[in-house]
C-alpha cells in the first residue's frame, strides 16, 4: 500500500512541489508595492484553501483505510453475507443501515492523490464550497435582506491600478466581523458575515465594502439573537430588471425564502437603487409604479404583507434626472416604507460610487432608521 504526504510526518502541506512553484510564480509577478498586496491578499487566499482541501482529502483517505480494515475484518456476530457476481458468498461486516459502501471505492485499490486540487469529482465548482461548520448550520433569528445596485453591493476602496482594479481591504472597525452575524452565500449556506459581502454574489464586478457590515454591527445590540444578512445586490441594474420573472427577482426571492428555510424571522428588506434609472425620461415616469410593484410582489411572494423596507434616496446618477428619481424615493407613500437620503455623503473620483467612510456612515443611517421605525419590542413581522 502506498503510503501519503499525509502519513509521511517529514513532510508538511508546504513542502508539495505545487505549493514552491506557486510561491515562485508570485514572487516573479510582484513588480510594485500596491500589485504585490494584491498578490500576496490572493495568494494566501488560494492557500488557506489548498489546506482546508489537504484536511478533506486527508479525511476521505482515513475512511476508505477504516472501510478496507472492516471490509477484511474476520466474521463476527451481526456480520452478513454477500454474494459477488460470480455467486460466491464472502462475509462484509454490518455496520447499520447508514454505514459507508464496502462494495464499490472499498474494492479497488487505494491511490492517494497528491494534487492541488481533489479529483474525485468532475465539477470542479465543488471546490469553492467551504467546509461546514456546525455552528453556522442553524439559521440566525433575525434576518435581513440586502439588494439594490452597485451601492448596495459595495464599492467602498475599490481601486483602479495600472487598469486593474481590486479592494483595498481596508475594514473600519464599524464594519468589522463579529460572531451573532452571519451571510447567506451563493451556495445558500449560513457563514460567518465579513466584507466584501457580495464578493460572490455581484461576482462580474470588484466588490469592495458597503454598508451591510456596519448597519450589522449597529443593530445587533438592539435585537435578540444573531443576524443574518442575505446579500441580493447586482451593480448596474435597473428597476425592471426585478420585476416579477426576471432573474434577479428571482433569486431574490429565492435566496429570502431559503434564509428561513431552518427557522429565523425577515425583518426587513435594504434597498439601494435608482442611479440606472436616471438616464432617460421614460425611465423616471416609470420609476415609481415599478418600486410599488416590487414592493407588493416581494411582499406577495414571501408572505410578508407589512415587510419593512427601507430604501435609499440616490446621490449620484445622470444629473439631468437624479433629482426626479430622488423625488420619487423620498415622496413614496407606502405603508411599512421608510427613505433614508444619501444627499452629501461623500464619493468617489468616479462621482457615482460611495467611498468607505461614506459606507459606513450609510450602514449606521439605515440602521438608525429601523430602529426608530421598526425596532420596538412589540413590532412583529410573522415569518414565512
């Protein structure tokens, strides 16, 4: 039997020729301080990954070994009988109903794999999956929903270089991690909620820092149990692009309806959106009636009739019609809706985009507004 890297205790997950020929292909990449940052953040990123893999491959390994020593283990009693294709009986010991197959990777010899990347399965996506954690398995309490456009998503220290752009990491302490808050990713799985929070979701784009961390960290110590955020934002959207039937609805909604799936409570819905919809006239006459439909049909399609929403009243876009589309917002008489105006918060030299600081500021605006409207004791939103 082949013996692995993982039984070998001279050699260490560093010393894989994979991991020195990526350490060297770093090193000859890294021109500037800025770009080698950049690298460098990546680089450790791939390998805390390479790692966590190392840890699975390792554990799958140990079980196949566990299942080859039942498999030859002498017969005892609670053992069965099993027949091969050729009729012959041989003796595989019973370990319950659950127990992992004897009959298929059990029978063929065992080859460790020595790679980056597992091969066990095809889809090479499965690797993005992070292993679980059992304490992230149970839904947070209270849950809220954030969705919009690029605001929203977050562009706070996003920044451009040699044509390239990338976050600068760059987390305020208002914005900072904490253990009652959890993000629903891509996968529809609870995790530990950190910055960026779309960075898998609005996946096209670079995604740097919003306010969902801040409003967050802001709110947690009013309400009862944990947080969980359910970041939906796209960058460069418009309002009819969620519509009932589209995709971005959608999702929206199916990423709500999953959030409670194990328990939890939607308390309320953040919105950010509107600069797409300031180019054209017929864009603004549409504006409101498009925000009023969204705003039944979510309410409709989570069963969430009062659903706090609070939205956005834009500060960038085209300026022939950005004061429209803020009239709009800031004039929206719809029950359970609250406006909060961005209007002075500072941007960045792109002149559409919030920068952190501004954010943050954002985050803690939002949150004050849910407090104040939505955040007594005796409020109550009946969940899904």
């Amino acid at each position: 039997m082949t013996t692995s890297d993982s039984d070998d205790p001279t050699r260490g997950p560093f010393s894989s020729p994979c991991f020195n020929l990526l350490w060297r292909h770093y090193q000859q990449e890294m021109k500037d301080d800025e770009e080698r940052q950049a690298r460098i953040t990546s680089f450790l990123a791939l390998v805390t990954q390479y790692l966590k893999l190392k840890e699975e491959e390792d554990a799958i390994q140990q079980r196949r070994l566990a299942s080859r020593k039942r498999r030859r283990a002498p017969r005892r009693r609670g053992t069965t009988t099993q027949r091969r294709n050729d009729g012959v009986p041989r003796v595989v010991p019973y370990a319950g109903p659950h127990s992992p197959s004897l009959t298929s990777d059990a029978e063929s010899a065992f080859k460790p794999e020595n790679s980056l990347i597992l091969r066990t399965k095809r889809d090479t996506s499965s690797i993005l999956l992070p292993p679980k954690n059992p304490e992230m398995e149970s839904s947070p309490e209270q849950i809220f929903i954030l969705s919009g456009q690029s605001n929203m998503a977050g562009r706070g220290g996003v920044i451009r270089d040699h044509h390239h752009q990338h976050w600068d990491g760059v987390v305020p302490s208002e914005s900072q991690p904490d253990p009652s808050i959890l993000r629903l990713s891509v996968h529809l799985r609870w995790e530990a909620a950190r910055e960026p929070l779309h960075a898998d979701i609005d996946a096209k784009k670079v995604c740097g820092l919003g306010p969902g961390m801040s409003f967050a960290n802001a709110v947690r110590g009013r309400v009862e149990g944990r947080m969980g955020l359910v970041p939906c934002a796209v960058g460069g959207t418009a309002i009819k692009e969620w519509a009932r039937g589209e995709h971005l609805y959608e999702n929206m909604v199916k990423r709500a309806r999953e959030s409670v799936k194990n328990g939890g409570e939607i308390k309320g819905l953040l919105w950010y959106q509107g600069e797409s919809d300031t180019s054209s006239e017929h864009d603004v006459d549409a504006y409101h009636g498009n925000m009023v439909r969204l705003i039944d049909n979510v309410r409709q399609d989570l069963a969430l009739p009062s659903l706090p929403i609070i939205q956005v009243a834009i500060c960038s876009g085209d300026e022939k019609y950005l004061e429209k589309i803020r009239e709009v917002q800031l004039g929206m008489k719809v029950k359970n809706v609250v406006c909060v105006d961005a209007k002075g918060l500072e941007l960045k030299e792109d002149h559409l985009h919030l920068t952190t600081k501004a954010q943050v500021q954002l985050g803690q605006m939002l949150a004050d507004a849910y407090l104040k409207h939505f955040g007594s004791a005796d409020s109550h939103h009946p969940a899904l």
